[in-house]
C-alpha cells in the first residue's frame, strides 16, 4: 500500500510538471532573448574588449571557358577559405591571436628539402628532409594561420611573436580588398607567405606619417612552420602617408617599400632569395588606384635567376555597395635567361556588397603565358569566377 501510494504520488508530480513545462519553457526563452538575458550576455563576451571571436568565409563557383583540352569546360563550387578567428586582450599591453584556416589541399606528398627545393635537389651534403605538398589530388585541410602574442611598448612600438603575418601581402589585400578573388600577386607567384613563425618589431610614426615594420622569419611559411632550420628570413617593410599631416587632397596617397633577404647568403643554402618591391597606392572614399614594382632575385637552383614584375589594381565603388574591380599582373622569372617564362594575368568584374556582412563578386580571369602574347593566338585560360566573402 506503501508502494502505491509512493507510485501514485511519482505520477502526480510527473503530469504537474508536464502541464507547468509550456509556461516554465516560455518563461526561460523570453528570460534568455530578452534584453540582458543569456543570449546577450553571451554575444557581449564574444564583443567585449577582452575577447572578440569573428572569421571569414570565401565560398566561390568557377567554370573554365579556355585552357588546356582536358580543362574546358572544368567547373565546381569550392569553399576556398574558412578563417576562423579568436582575439584577447589580456592586459593594456599584451593581447594575443589565435586563427584557424581551413580550404583545399594536395594530399599528395613528397620528401624533400626546404620548399624552393622541390624542383631542384638539395646541395651535397645537405641532410634535412621534410614533408611538402605536390599536385594530386586535394582534400580539405586545416592550419593554424596566425598564432601570436602582441606587446603595445612605449614610443609607438610593438612586438609580436609566434605564427605571425608577413609585412607585405596584407598590406596589399588591405589596400585592394579582394583577397576572396585572388592571392596578392607577391604570395601568388610565391615571392611572398602571407605568415610563418618568428618575431617582429613596428613602429608606428607621429603625425599619421606612417609606419616600419622589421620580421625574422623562419622562411618556410605556415604550412611547413616547422621546417625552418636553415632558411631564416629577416624583412622590412617602409609604409609612407607624406601628405597626411599638411594636404587633405593627397593625404590619402601611399607608398611602400619591402625588402626581404635571407640571413644565409651562400649559394645552395639557407633560402637564397632576395626579394624586393615597391608600391605606390591612392585611396579614396570612392576609388582606389595602385601601382607595384617587385623584383627576385633567386639562387636556390643550379643557376642564379633574377625574376622581375610589375602589378596595377583599380577599385571603384558607390556608396550602394555597387563597384568595379581590376588587377592585371606581369610576372618574368627569368628576366636574362633565354628561356621566355612571362605570365600576364588579368582579373576584371563587378562586386557588390548588399549587407556589411556579405560581398559577392562576378570575375573574369585571363592569363596569358610566353606563348599567348601575340594577339592572334588566345589567352593560355579563360576563367569565370564568382566568388563571396562572408564576415561574421
């Protein structure tokens, strides 16, 4: 009887829960929507000043109009890039960085040398071999892009050490703002990684003037970080707004400089390759206009090579978020040989930006190789891209 009771009692409270669930479940949904409640208490973390969680996602179409026989006709969708990204502030002076990168990768691989070793073979004696990619086929890889600590350091200074971006790509994908389109030339044509691990010191000048950056690098990049034994890197990197202080016309012109040399200068060592670049830009509210000059100058093969190129990108935008974008590129690998070994590259659409959080850009992309110059013969490939950023 005792039993039943209890039995009778356990069945009571269950049907008086299942009738106070609906308003119990309300209460608790409009407690954590409404304002202060959990849900704001949650994005206010992820917004504070101390810790910010963000990332960008590059998701395009192509379809290959010209090229190679096999290649025509080649179209797909392709998550090219997913960056996710974690920023604390730990005290007034340090912070700290953490990104995830995540896009298409060969699966094939092949021991070797340091990367610029993969065409030609290491010099006599060199025993250190690592892993690296070759093409194959690709599959979906992740990577720790940036991982850094950052120090603010009396007199404008600061120091950054861990997996850190290098001092000239993003330069250029900022002043351009289609990195979702295309690789800065520089890291496309693999003078420049856009990071690798090492440490660098900025100073940043009064009067809007500009700043200086000096890096010590590795030299192998992010994706082979730890394969830097003997390829380390020191750049610098001169950025200039002359006019910022004095003249409000051409506050926004800038110029920049880069020079990037390895810290083991015998041939067949180290990272042999010396790469220089200077860059002219203006900015404006509506258009952005840009001119670079880069040079290599390269011994990592059996003989010295000196490459040099030229680049010009054009942004014009409404405030609609309507706008046309261009960049066409020049690219000799070999300027004295008597090899031709020059790539054009043309890249020319429409963009347009619906939300803050969205861009969506249709593309045409032209490349012309040695052998495509004349005007009569057609472009090496044609290429239709359209491609997205989301910002969250």
């Amino acid at each position: 009887m005792r039993d039943g009771r209890f039995v009778l009692a356990a069945w009571g409270c269950l049907a008086v829960g299942f009738l106070a669930w609906p308003a119990t479940g309300r209460a608790q949904s409009e407690q954590s929507t409404a304002p202060g409640g959990l849900l704001d208490r949650l994005a206010g973390l992820t917004e504070s000043d101390a810790l910010s969680i963000g990332g960008l996602g590059y998701f395009r179409y192509f379809y290959q109009f010209d090229g190679p026989d096999d290649e025509v006709g080649t179209n797909s969708f392709e998550l090219w890039r997913m960056y996710l990204t974690v920023k604390a502030k730990m005290t007034d002076w340090l912070s700290m960085r953490l990104t995830v990168d995540a896009g298409p990768e060969s699966e094939a691989t092949a021991t070797t040398g340091p990367a610029q070793w993969t065409a030609d073979p290491p010099p006599e004696g060199y025993d250190h071999t690592h892993v690296v990619s070759v093409p194959g086929d690709r599959s979906y890889g992740v990577f720790v892009k940036y991982a850094y600590f950052d120090a603010a350091l009396p007199l404008d200074l600061g120091l950054r050490a861990g997996v850190i971006p290098t001092v000239w790509t993003g330069m250029l994908d900022d002043f351009w703002g289609f990195r979702f389109v295309a690789a800065e030339v520089t890291d496309e044509e693999r003078l420049q990684r856009s990071a690798d691990v090492g440490a660098s010191l900025r100073w940043k000048m009064p009067l809007r003037l500009g700043n200086v950056e000096v890096t010590f690098l590795n030299g192998t990049g992010f994706k082979q970080a730890l394969d830097g034994d003997t390829d380390k890197t020191m750049a610098a990197r001169l950025t200039l707004t002359p006019f910022a202080p004095c003249c409000e016309a051409l506050a926004p012109l800038e110029l920049g400089v880069l020079a990037s040399v390895p810290l083991a200068q015998e041939e067949g060592t180290g990272a042999p390759r010396n790469v220089f670049a200077a860059f002219l830009g203006y900015r404006h509210d509506w258009f952005r206009v840009g001119y670079q000059f880069f040079f290599q100058e390269d011994r990592s093969g059996a003989t010295d090579r000196e490459g040099m190129g030229h680049a010009a990108y054009l942004r014009f935008e409404t405030p609609w978020g309507v706008g046309l974008l261009g960049r066409f590129h020049f690219w000799d690998s070999d300027v004295d040989g008597d090899a031709n070994l020059h790539t054009m590259k043309l890249l020319a659409g429409a963009f347009y930006s619906p939300v803050r959080s969205l861009t969506v850009a249709v593309t045409d992309a032209i490349i012309w190789t040695a052998d495509d110059t004349d005007a009569d013969d057609p472009p090496a490939e044609n290429t239709l891209l359209v491609s997205s950023e989301f910002r969250f």
